[in-house]
C-alpha cells in the first residue's frame, strides 16, 4: 500500500475509535429481527449457525483484491429525510483502495444532482455492492462514513460477505471520454418514455435498510441486485411497480430490512448511454399472492409506490452492452440421466464448427425458448465435460420450482436447438503443479468433474483428492464416470460420503464412509500444505468447510469456492 494512502488514513481513526472502530464481538448475531423473523417464516431455522462463519466483520484477502479492482461500486445511503436511495460511484483505475482489511477509501463522490450527492457526511450507514458484470462475481460489504474530506471517503466494514450470482447479467465495460456533464431530473411520477425503459430492464439495484437501538453489526444499509427476463419488473402505473422476489442464499437481508423499515429505494441503468433512473418509495410485500403462479420459481411479489424519482444523465464515465449477443446455437445430442434427479445433456455445435475453448470449471451461458413465456430464459450451468472435448456437456439437477431446469428435463429432447455465448467464469484451476483437493456435495460434483478430467488429462503424478457427499447411491451423479476416471491413478485419493446409503449401497465399493463431508475429514484425507481447495455445493455446506480450512490455517488464496442455487 503506497506510504501516502496510509498516512492520510491513519489520523482519522482515533475520531470514531470506540464507537466504530472496535473490531465488534462475533458472538453477535449477523441478523436484526426483521431478518430472523423473515428466516423463521420461511423455513431458514439453522441459518445463523453457518452465517456466522460467512458473514464477517472484516474483508477477507479475495474480497479486498476483487472491491480494489473493480471500476465501479453500486452504494445504497439514505438523504436528509431519511429516505433510501442507491447509485453508482465510478471512477479511474485505482479509485478504490484498502488500507487494510477494515476499510476502503473511495476516491469519488456522486455526480451533481445525485439523489445522494451530500448523503456521505462522517457517521452514515451506507451499504456497497462489488458487482463485476462481465463475470457475474459479487460481494457486499455494509458499515459506515468515518471521514469524507478532499474528494475521498473512508469507509468503515461492520459485515462483508459474497453473494451467489444467480440472475446476474454477463455485460463486458469500457470507458468513455468526454462524457456530458451530469443533468437530473426530478418528478414524482413516471414518464412514458421511463416506465418503457423499466419495462424492458433485466437488472435494478435496490437500498434497504435498518437500524434500531444501540449498536449491532447487523444494523446499517444494503445494496442488492435484482436480475430477471426482461419485464420482470412490472409497471402497474406512473406511481406504482412490482417484481418478483426469488429464493437466494436464505439471509433474507432485503426482506428483512423491509418488514422493519418499508422504504426502499431503486437504481435502473441503461448501459449503453449510462444513464441512471434513481427512485425512492415505500414497499409492501405480498407473501402467496396468485398472481406468484406468472412468476415460475418466484418466492414472493414486492409492489412498490414511488415517492420521487430522478433522472441522471451523464452520471457515470463507465458503458456497458446493453444485452450480450448470443453466440452459438447448440444442437442438443444426447440427454443422459446421472441419478434420480440429476440429468446431464450433451451438445453439439449446430453448424458443426469448434466450439470455444473452456478451462476446467467455468460454466456455459444458456438460453432457452420456453412456451408461455415472451422473453428467453437465461441461466449458467457448470460444464462437466472435460476441456478440449468437441461437445459442451451441462449436468443439471430438477428443480421442482426452477423454470428452466423443469423444461429441460420435462421437454427438452435431442435435436432441440437453444443459444449460448462462451464459456466463462473465474471457478478455474489456477495453476499447473500443485495438489488438487476437489470437494463437492450434491450437484456441485459438475465442475469437479470436469477438473478431474483435466488433471487425468495432464499428469500421473499430481496428487488429486476428490471427495464428494451424496445422499445416496440414487442421488449420487456421475458416479461411475469418477470411478473409471480414478481407476489405477495411484495419484488420486478417491473418498465418497453418504449421508444416508440405501440398504443396497455397497460400504467400500459406492461410498467410503456414512455422513457428511466435513473438516475434520479433509484434515485426515489430505496432508499437504501447498493443496489448493476447490469447493462447490450449496453456500452452507461451503460456508462450513471454508470455516474449517480456515481454523487449519489454509491461506485463504488457496481456498476457491463456486456457489449454486439457494442456500438449502
């Protein structure tokens, strides 16, 4: 860190230092009530045991590098009337650093107009997104202002934690020069051009937030992202709009904000001008509503009344697509069950080119066609294939309320043709020599797969430990394909868990021992310290095995994690 960053960060620590700069007790909870209560309605009861372990007081390593780099930040605030509002902050490269893994000084204030233009004064609550939309990672961290002066604020971390990047949009930035000079434009009600724009948006950001009595690391604001098909987000009228919640990682944090405090505010970006569409209301959240039933896969519907909305033009320096092209159509030639639940579907190039290239890991950008519905659907799903192969291979668990893995193991045959774009992703194999340990549970075992392939691929002497959880020996995917990919590798340590084998699962043939994966066992399994961890499965079961490889001392730049789905 450049010696000047720091000696202007470290005199304003003292000002705030017993309020604000004690690192808080993590015995606390991670959750105010209106997140519990939130929780407990909807099923989440042993939420907080795990989230504890995931919802820090602090910036890990990764978490400081990717927020560093990233060209912009979405933050949520509130202005003088108390109302929530978010936006976006921008600005050259380097404009964001961290002196250490407590705070961040951004080196950028919002334009002129903005709604939250003076809301960044010393003591604020504000909430920030890290959101890279052309690689679909995202990480917030929440706390608050404890300086603002010569153009840079420093922000204080009371919670850090990633988020899993479901319904995020891939759009690739660039900057532009000699951007117009920022314009607002203020009302009460929408104009016709403005309820189009949000009519046919795939993306908006939203503020929320809480504060009660005392001090709690859990109180504060939050910035979130909300994604969908275009026309997720209805408009009812000039005043008025509603969308459709989904299921996420079970912390509820916007929810719960918003049973305490209904107020909310909403961020809509047109990438191709920069343009931003700021707006402030009140919310009410309707929890079974029938009209849930237009919505395939939406937990709850949230309406929302405008209470004033402002218009920046010129706002930012950043462009972004404004929807990725796809760039392939793919010819779907074998669709082959794994387990009971979980079905893989091999394609091919439609026009028999090459497909583009993948690394082991990454995951294939989708659309589907679905009848019913007048926007394509749009999802990732890991690659299980191994890389070089001439076909593309997703392995894909049905869902009861997921649209699109309903449709493609309801209806979706061979010789159907859907449209990709390129494999992507940053869940990759990071370097060529060093011990591979592979943990995964349920259909997180994909993208192992496709890793394991590799390191067979590469070498007979790098050490591989592929440990996976199942169920059972029917809901256990790919299972004979791992077993044949480790047969006679002296350099693979094969070790599979059952939580609950069937009478006809064979100890010592389908499964290794009875229970779940957990620390202690990769402690047992793997005894070198230069492995690399790559972790896959749902956020609870990585949120565990991260903790523990974190207490056995594991640097954290050799734990890699890839999120799936809800939190279940």
């Amino acid at each position: 860190m450049p010696e000047q960053i720091l000696g202007a960060f470290e005199p304003v620590l003292p000002l705030r230092e017993s309020a604000m700069n004690t690192r808080q007790n993590l015995t606390d909870s991670p959750f105010h009530p209106g997140e519990q209560q939130v929780q407990q309605r909807l099923g989440a009861h042993d939420i907080e045991a795990w989230a504890r372990k995931v919802v820090r007081d602090y910036m890990p390593e990764q978490h400081r590098t990717f927020h560093t780099s990233l060209p912009y930040l979405v933050v949520a605030a509130r202005d003088k009337k108390g109302r929530p509002w978010v936006t976006f902050l921008d600005g050259p490269e380097g404009f964001i650093t961290s002196p250490d893994d407590r705070h961040l000084v951004i080196e950028a204030q919002p334009a002129q107009g903005d709604a939250l233009e003076e809301a960044f004064g010393v003591g604020a609550d504000i909430g920030i997104l890290g959101i890279a939309l052309a690689t679909r990672r995202r990480n917030r961290v929440n706390g608050r202002i404890i300086d603002n002066g010569s153009g840079a604020m420093t922000f204080r971390v009371d919670q850090s934690f990633g988020n899993c990047p479901q319904y995020i949009r891939e759009r690739a930035w660039q900057r532009v020069d000699n951007a117009p000079s920022s314009k607002a434009t203020t009302d009460t009600r929408l104009t016709a051009a403005q309820q189009e724009w949000i009519a046919s948006a795939d993306t908006f950001f939203i503020a929320s937030g809480y504060r009660g009595e005392g001090e709690s690391r859990s109180f504060g604001m939050d910035a979130s992202h909300r994604g969908g098909d275009k026309g997720f987000v209805r408009v009812l009228s000039d005043g008025r709009l509603q969308f459709p919640d989904y299921a996420g990682n079970n912390h509820y944090n916007t929810i719960g904000n918003l049973v305490l405090d209904p107020r909310a505010g909403f961020l809509f970006v047109d990438f191709e001008t920069g343009k931003l569409l700021q707006l402030t209301g009140t919310t009410s959240i309707d929890w079974d509503s029938a009209e849930l039933a237009d919505y395939p896969g939406a937990r709850r519907l949230i309406t929302f009344d405008i209470e004033e909305s402002i218009e920046l033009s010129g706002a930012i320096n950043l462009r972004w697509e404004a929807d990725a092209e796809s760039v392939r159509e793919l010819r779907l030639v074998e669709k082959k069950p794994e387990s009971a639940d979980v079905t893989s579907f091999l394609f091919e190039a439609r026009d028999g080119g090459t497909l583009s290239a993948f690394e082991p890991g990454q995951h294939l950008p989708v659309e589907f066609r679905i009848p019913g519905n007048d926007e394509p659907a749009r999802r990732t799903y890991s690659l299980s294939s191994a890389p070089g192969d001439d076909k593309y291979r997703i392995t894909v668990k049905r869902e009861d309320q997921g649209l699109v893995s309903r449709h493609l193991h309801d209806s979706v045959e061979p010789g159907a043709i859907i449209e990709s774009r390129s494999p992507a992703g940053e869940f990759m194999m990071t370097c060529n020599i060093c011990p591979l340990v592979l943990v995964s549970a349920g259909v997180g075992v994909t993208p192992m797969v496709s890793m394991l392939h590799a390191a067979v691929a590469e070498s007979d002497d790098r050490p591989v430990w592929f440990v996976h959880g199942a169920r059972d020996g029917l809901h256990h995917p790919l299972a004979d394909e791992v077993y044949a990919l480790a047969k006679d590798r002296a350099n693979i340590d094969l070790h599979i868990a059952y939580s609950k084998p069937l009478p006809e699962d064979e100890l010592g043939k389908d499964y290794h021992r009875e229970g779940r994966i957990d620390g202690a066992l990769l402690a047992d399994l793997v005894g070198n310290s230069d492995a690399h961890y790559f972790l896959c499965g749902p956020t609870r079961f990585m949120a565990d095995i991260q903790d523990a490889l974190e207490r056995q001392n594991v640097p954290a730049d050799r734990i890699h994690t890839e999120t799936f789905g809800p939190a279940g």
